[in-house]
C-alpha cells in the first residue's frame, strides 16, 4: 500500500497477525495434549471440523486473489499494478496458511512423511496436494519476477492464474468425487469452488483498495466483478438445490433434512452474499466506501458460511437405507455405530451434532494468523527485491 496511512495499517495487520499466530498455537497446543479428536467437537462420524473448514476457506481466498492479480496483468491498466502486487502476495499467503490448516489438522506433524512416501496418485487428496505444491511454486517465482520488474512478470502472473484454477478445480474434484456424500457428489461442485474463488478473491481486494484508499475506479471495478461472481454462484448453489429437492430420492430427503437442520447457518451462505451483491450494484460506479466495505465484509461471511455448509449436510445426511428383501420399498436410514459403547452412550445414530469446541475456535486463528503475518512478510521482501531506482 502506497499511500501515507500504509505504514499505519501495516503496523495493525502485523499485530493483529502476531496476536492471532500466538492464541491459535496456544488452541493447537491445547488441542495436542489429550488428541485432538478429544480437544475437539469431532467424533469418529464427523471427522472433518473446523480447521477444515479453514482449510477450504483459506485455499479459496488464495487462489481468488492470484486470480485478481491476474486479471490486472491480462488488462494492463497500470493504475491497478500496485494492487495486483498485493493481491499476488495474498495469493501465496492464503494457499501457504491453508497448508498450515492441514497440518495442525493432522494432528503428529511426522504424518507429512506418509503424505510423502504413501502418495497414491489415485487419491483427490493426491491431485489436492500437487495442485497446491504447484501454485506455491509458480507464485514464488512470479513474486520474485513482479518485484524485480522483469519483463516475464505478466507470463507468470498469468502461469499463476492457470495454477489457481487448477487448484480450485482440484479441489471441487476432491468433494464431488465422494459419492457417499450426496451432498458433495454434484458435478456443479467444481465450477462452483471456482466461482467462489472469484468472489473471495475479489472481495478481499475490494476490502484492501478501501482501506488502501485506492481510489473509486478500482473500488467500482472489484465490486462488479465481485457482484457478478456472487450473481453466478447465487445461481449455482440454487440449481444444486432444486437438483437435489426435485430428485425424490431416500438419499436426497436425508440431504435436504440436514439443511433444515442448519438453516440459520444455509441462509447465511445464501442471504449475506445476495445482500452484498445487492450492494455492489446499486454502488455502480460511485465507488462509495462505505456500500463496498460493508458488501466485502458480508461477503467473506457469506463464504464462510458456504464452507462450514461442505460439512454439515454431508456428515449429517445418511448415506445408506434398508429395504425390504424383495422389493424396492425403503423402511429408513441405516443407522452407524459411534463407537461408544458405554451404557450411557449412544453406540449407533442417523447423524451427529457439531459445534466447534473453544479450542477449535482458538487453534482456527493460527492460519489466519499465519496469512497476515505470511502477507506482510512477502509484501517487505518484494520491496527488498525491488532494483534500486
């Protein structure tokens, strides 16, 4: 940030950072010293919590942002090249916080070794963790490029586009593919992650250009394109919806019963979003800080909203049904075991509640913490980098 207040706003986000990267370790601490399934809310049903959640939402702000970057080096509008700078970094930030969330997820960090030498090319899991290997490669290099002023800067920065939409192609892959789930196993998943990634991206930078003070043509540009991309996913999520409400289906009936379940949190997915974008096209053109700030900060709620919702309905819908013998009549849902087989335990059961325990929520803040520190961090280097004038 160029102007006279980023020094300032620097200082802040590096504390914030500090404070975040601190409290999260201390979750995470807490959370390995009796397991972190028992430091947890999870059970052997809901195995993937909250730093998963984190894990998809951080990947999507990352590679949302390179894409943004992109965008400005394909358009060549050198007034938006400082913040394609920042974008870029972000980037890399976002998809290295991301790994962070992985690894704490993880639980004993000597499990990267089997990630490593078991690699099964066969696995999305596999595809996932080349796919984000990848970009943070090509984005290492295309940073060093940018901050040199090297001419190839534009031909990477657009390699690093490529690799963000890989990445989040990837990563829908990784959901739709899991046919157990139905509420993953939709071929709309893919295109959806990566339309998300737009509005992650280009919210985030909406947010950064306001604070940045960046001027109202940048702020007017990100919001239509951050609205667009809201208007686009608002579509897709509603045509997966009607898909899976007009199917008829036991299976189908499970997954829309899950989202009754959670309908606070479903309707924070869809109505912060649709509220933001409502705000970013009546901003038309003005530019006005105070309609983009506030549709930026609704939209990165929206998101998160949409990545907890990967989880809830998936673990929560059953996935297999009885029947009676010799006929196509379905009695009801397969119950499964627990494990708890304690007298005052449930040992099998339809589905399982989930909040987030406290330290979940405090283990959360070290890859958030990890991304602001990782963007401040990079952003120095690409100054040092820079040739001397």
């Amino acid at each position: 940030m160029e102007n006279a207040n980023s020094a300032k706003t620097m200082r802040i986000i590096g504390v914030v950072g500090i404070a975040a990267l601190v409290f999260g370790f201390a979750g995470w601490a807490m959370q390995l010293g009796d397991g972190l399934l028992a430091g947890s809310a999870m059970t052997d049903i809901f195995l993937w919590g909250l730093m998963i959640a984190l894990f998809a939402f951080m990947v999507g702000f990352g590679a949302g942002s390179q894409l943004i970057a992109s965008l400005i080096y394909l358009s060549g509008k050198d007034e938006l090249k400082p913040l394609a700078r920042i974008a870029a970094a972000c980037g890399l930030a976002c998809v290295c916080a991301a790994g962070v969330a992985i690894l704490a997820d993880l639980g004993a960090v000597r499990n990267i070794m089997a990630m490593l030498i078991g690699l099964n090319l066969r696995s999305p899991l596999a595809w996932d963790m080349i796919a984000l290997s990848a970009f943070i490669v090509v984005s290492i290099v295309q940073l060093i490029l940018i901050a040199r002023g090297a001419r190839s800067a534009r031909v990477w920065a657009i390699l690093a586009g490529i690799c963000a939409i890989v990445l989040q192609v990837v990563e829908g892959l990784l959901f739709s593919t899991q046919t157990a789930h139905a509420w993953w196993a939709t071929p709309l998943m893919p295109i959806d992650f990566l339309v998300v990634a737009f509005v992650s991206g280009s919210a985030l930078m909406l947010l950064i250009a306001c604070v940045g003070g960046y001027g109202r043509t940048p702020i007017a540009r990100l919001g239509r394109l951050c609205a667009a991309a809201i208007a686009i996913h608002l579509v897709l999520a509603l045509c997966d919806l009607a898909l899976v409400a007009f199917e008829g289906t036991p299976t189908s009936a499970g997954v829309l019963g899950a989202i009754q379940s959670n309908l606070l949190l479903y309707l924070c997915e869809l109505v912060l979003p649709a509220i933001a974008m409502i705000l970013l096209f009546a901003n038309g053109k003005k530019g006005k800080l105070s309609f983009a700030i506030a549709a930026s900060v609704l939209a990165i709620v929206g998101i998160f909203a949409h990545r907890l919702m990967l989880l809830y309905p998936s673990y929560n819908a059953p996935s297999l049904y009885l029947t009676l013998s010799g006929t196509n009549a379905v009695t009801g849902p397969y119950p499964i075991s627990t494990g708890r087989y304690l007298d005052w335990n449930q040992t099998f059961a339809l589905s399982t509640p989930y909040m987030p325990a406290g330290t979940e929520w405090l283990a959360g803040l070290l890859p958030i913490g990890f991304a602001l520190i990782a963007t401040i961090v990079l952003l120095w280097l690409m100054k040092k980098l820079s040739p001397q004038k």
